[in-house]
C-alpha cells in the first residue's frame, strides 16, 4: 500500500490480566508493520493490558493517525468501547494539537479486521497449514466461534466467511460454521460433517483459554480442561482420531502472520471509502524521541526500575539493580528494541506481567540501542505510554480526572461501578494502587478535592513541577486501569445484594 510517512498506526486489541496470549498476535502484527515502514510510528493499546486506550494517542506525534481494531466482528467494543475511549465521533475525528502550536490530529477509524473480505485468503491459507496435501474433496471444514446469542453481530463475520469459501470453489467437502455456545454446536462436528477429514479454525484473534482449553474438550481432543495448549501443543498433534475421523485443529486464525497484511487491507479500505485529498500531512510537533534525548541531556538516568546509559553513539539499558555487572558475562545481552517486550512481560519466577509499572521487572539483562528512535521504543515496551504521559503532562495536555467520573462513564457490565462510594473506594484504591503493587503516581483523586486518605502522600495526585530535572522520571497513573475497575464490581454487587437481604430481613421482622 501506499507509504505514509507522517502518519500513525494505532492497533486495539481486548488484551487481558489474566492470559498472556491474549495480546501477543496484536503485537506481533505491529511489529511484522513497523518493519514494513509503511507508518511513521505503529503502537498498540488495549482494553485489559496497558497501553490503555485512553494513553495511546498521547504516543504518536503523528497529526494523522489510522485506528485499526484487532477485533473479529463489529458489536459493542468496536461501535461503544474504541470510539468512547479514544474519543471518537465519526469516520474522521479533529482533536485538538498535543501541545500549544501543534498541528490539529486526525484520527480514522477502521472497520474491525475480522470483517474484512480477505479474511478468507487467511482462512483457507490456515486450513492447508494445518492439514497439508490432505484432498479438500474429502475434507470438511469448520470455522468455529464464541457465539451468545447475544449480539448477531458476533456471528455475522463467520457465517460471511463460510459463504465466501463456499463460493469460492476451493473444493471442499462441506463448508460450515459451529459455535460453542449456540447451534450448531462444535460438540457435535462429527454429527455436522460426513468427510472423513474434518478441519476445525478457531474464528478468533488471539490463543485464549477458548481455543487452547474448551474447545479442544469440546472437540474430544481432551477429556477435561488442562493446561494451556501453548504448554501441551495440541495445535502440533494433527490429525487426532476421533470419532472415526480424522480431527485436524489449528490456532487461531488472528495468530496468523498474514494477519498483518489485513489489518493494511482495512487502512487501504477506509481510504478508499473516505478519500481525502489533504491525508498525510506533514507535523510540525517536536517528536518524543527529541524530547527523550534532551530529559537524556539534562541528567536523566531512571525511568521506573530502568537505568539508561550512554553506550558510543548508542544507548544502553539495564535493571538497576544491575548497574555494576553491565558489559560482563553475568548479563544477558539484546538488542532489539522488540526484545525489550519480553523482558517485560514475566516476573523472574515466570508469571505474567499485566501491569508493567509494578515494582517486579526481571533482573539479568542489558539491551543495546543504536539511536533514539529504538531507544523510545524499547522503553514504550518496557514502561507502556510512560514517556508519552509525562512530556504531555508537561505541556498541560492531560486533563484532571478523578475517579467518580471515571467509573461513571462505564458501560455494560461494568456500569453498576458507578454506584461505587467513597468509603468503599478508598480502600479500593488502598489496597490496589500502593507502592508495592504499581510505582505510578495518581493523578486522579476520588472527585477533584477528596484525597486518598490510605496510600502514602508521594502517591497522592499533587502533580510534579515539569520544568524540574528529574533523574528519574515520574511514572504517572492518568486513568484507573482494569486491576481496579474490575475488583469494583463485585464488591458493589456484594455490598447491594447485603444490602437488599438486610431489607428484606427487616421487613420480614416487622410484618405481624
């Protein structure tokens, strides 16, 4: 496609606390782009993971960007959640400059990437991978959902796929779509197909327990739920025996490079649909890399647990509890800024990282950059929008926020949050967002004036003086993230459903 070199990529994706899969393939794919240098910049961000959606326009000095869902379908996170949280309203949305003088910013918003018709190349491309130099006329094949019943929207993107290959005369025996939790079932593929060889594709953007724990039991691969398949490689057996068939299962199919290739499919179609004689415009913002090297200059050496040297032209990074052993045998030498994602990601027992700015950054490593750019992007993976969020602030670019309001603009099943009361969040918070846990500063408070009585001052949003030298940048906490809006709920539902039992006992009481 077209090269846009003043101009963004942002890629959405679920992300989860829990599953570290869950946000690899959205990743991946910004990498597997960012070496195409088709974008100035790629970032990614996340509703469960960080960056947050709410960060990641604060990363790109881009005035153009392009904003691509890492989605299956359409429904409520690609139409309510993505344009809520990035504060879009239309195809094109102005918003204001990054800082006084900037270029105004304009964000496109694309179609989801599953929706997408070269989905099928994807999905027949998975098929021979998986079942290779076996006859498609003998062959059935399934794409698999969630399905809800839900939202018809949820399902509308398989069915759409299973039509196109039909109709394409790839020659398979039977072409059908099968869900796990709505007809037709998944359960029952061997009563759905006659083939003797049945090959089943997960319609999913990431390995998550669906694909790699229930539909494998599902399936008949296994008897109950076990590990992870990334540990038991389930997806490497082919063909299973099952049935009396011969059972062939894939990974996702949002795990497959190609991938890549679609999510620029959908930028090339919204240009197409939306065409704009003044796109790709050129910025007249001081980049992030430029002001890193001058915070560099001016003595900074820290960002959270991260020591960055001088190395040459070059710089070096490092734990800082690692400082003296840097340059000798007892450190594991990288160097790619890609390396420091998986530096980043698991604690040194191994357990994922969901939160990066949590004090559990792995010791034993040093990562060489050649230049700035690789030097911003490293520390992007290693501390998400940490950068972003502070030079901003520093230009007066982030609002203040506080918690009522945040928890007020929730939406589905996390609305009932908005009933949340002070008392209830201040223990929240307490036991949440304290220095063990998380080294970000809050700069939100309860509703603009109540303090957190509980955590100690330095983690109270009293804001940081910009013009100050600081060796160690602050690492601000500008939104409340998922490991605190999620403990929310349940403990508003508890507290309402006391609530209600106590009424009831009362009443019960008082009748005669």
């Amino acid at each position: 496609m077209q090269v846009k070199p003043h101009t963004a990529l942002v890629l959405v994706g679920h992300g989860s606390t829990l599953n570290p899969d869950s946000s690899t393939p959205t990743m991946d794919h910004a990498e597997t782009i960012r070496q195409k240098g088709v974008f100035a910049e790629v970032v990614c961000a996340f509703w469960k993971e960080e960056p947050s959606m709410r960060e990641v326009l604060r990363m790109v000095d881009s005035p153009e960007v392009y904003v691509v869902p890492n989605f299956i379908s359409e429904g409520y996170f690609t139409q309510q959640v993505i344009p809520r949280e990035l504060g879009l309203d239309g195809p094109t949305t102005s918003l204001p400059p990054l800082a006084p003088g900037g270029p105004e910013r304009r964000v496109h918003y694309c179609d989801p990437v599953g929706i997408h018709p070269s989905m099928t190349r994807l999905l027949l491309a998975r098929a021979e991978e998986v079942a290779p130099a076996v006859p498609r006329d003998q062959s059935a094949l399934i794409i698999v959902g969630h399905g809800t019943g839900l939202n018809e929207n949820s399902t509308k993107a398989i069915k759409d796929q299973v039509e196109l290959i039909r109709a394409s005369g790839a020659g398979f025996a039977e072409v059908l779509d099968a869900y796990m939790e709505e007809a037709p079932l998944i359960a029952e593929w061997d009563a759905l197909t006659s083939a003797p060889n049945v090959i089943v594709v997960p319609f999913f953007i990431a390995d998550g327990l669906h694909s790699f724990q229930d539909i494998p039991v599902l399936l008949g691969i296994e008897e109950e739920i076990t590990a992870a398949a990334s540990q038991l490689s389930v997806f490497k057996q082919n063909p299973h025996a099952l049935r009396g068939r011969q059972l062939y299962y894939s990974s996702a199919i949002g795990t497959a490079p190609l991938l890549a290739d679609v999510i620029l499919d959908q930028v090339a179609a919204f240009d197409a649909a939306h065409p704009d004689p003044a796109s790709d415009p050129a910025g007249s913002l001081v980049p992030l890399a430029e002001r890193l090297l001058a915070w560099l200059a001016a003595g900074g050496r820290h960002l959270g647990e991260v020591l960055i040297r001088p190395q040459g032209s070059g710089w070096i990074l490092c734990h800082q509890a690692d400082e003296a052993q840097v340059g000798t045998s007892a450190l594991t030498s990288y160097h790619s800024p890609a390396e420091a994602r998986d530096i980043a990601r698991q604690d040194a027992a191994g357990q994922f990282r969901p939160l990066k700015t949590a004090p559990t950054l792995k010791t034993g490593w040093e990562l060489h950059l050649p230049d700035a750019l690789a030097l911003q992007e490293a520390l992007d993976a290693l501390y998400p929008a940490a950068l972003a969020n502070w030079f901003r602030f520093a230009d007066g670019q982030i609002p203040p926020r506080n918690l009522k309001e945040m928890l007020g603009r929730q939406t589905g099943m996390y609305r009932i949050t908005g009933l949340l009361r002070e008392s209830e969040a201040q223990t929240l918070v307490a036991a949440t967002c304290h220095s063990g846990n998380c080294q970000r500063k809050l700069l939100w408070s309860w509703d603009g004036t109540i303090p957190w009585h509980l955590l100690p001052t330095q983690k109270n949003p009293s804001p940081p003086n910009p013009a100050e030298a600081f060796p160690a940048m602050p690492l601000l906490c500008t939104d409340a993230c998922p490991l605190l809006i999620g403990p929310a709920r349940p403990l508003v539902k508890d507290r309402i459903q006391a609530e209600a039992a106590a009424a009831e006992a009362a009443k019960a009481e008082a009748a005669p």
